[in-house]
C-alpha cells in the first residue's frame, strides 16, 4: 500500500491548495481514508 501514502503525501503538500482540499473529498468519497486532511 506504498502508493496510499504517497497519495497521503501529495495532499500534504498541498492542503494550502484549494485544489488538494478538492481531491482529499474525491479520495474519501472513494473510500479511502485520509486523516491528515482536517
């Protein structure tokens, strides 16, 4: 599941874009758990 925290990752670089925030909700509306994004 190496590629789950690189997709953790990539959100954590960017929670200051509009456009990570957008993504986190379309990962979580696919199921996946994101706990970094508050």
């Amino acid at each position: 599941m190496k590629w789950k925290a690189r997709i953790i990752v990539r959100l954590k670089e960017g929670l200051n874009d509009p456009e990570g925030r957008v993504i986190g909700k379309a990962l979580k509306n696919l199921g996946y758990k994101i706990d970094e994004l508050k």
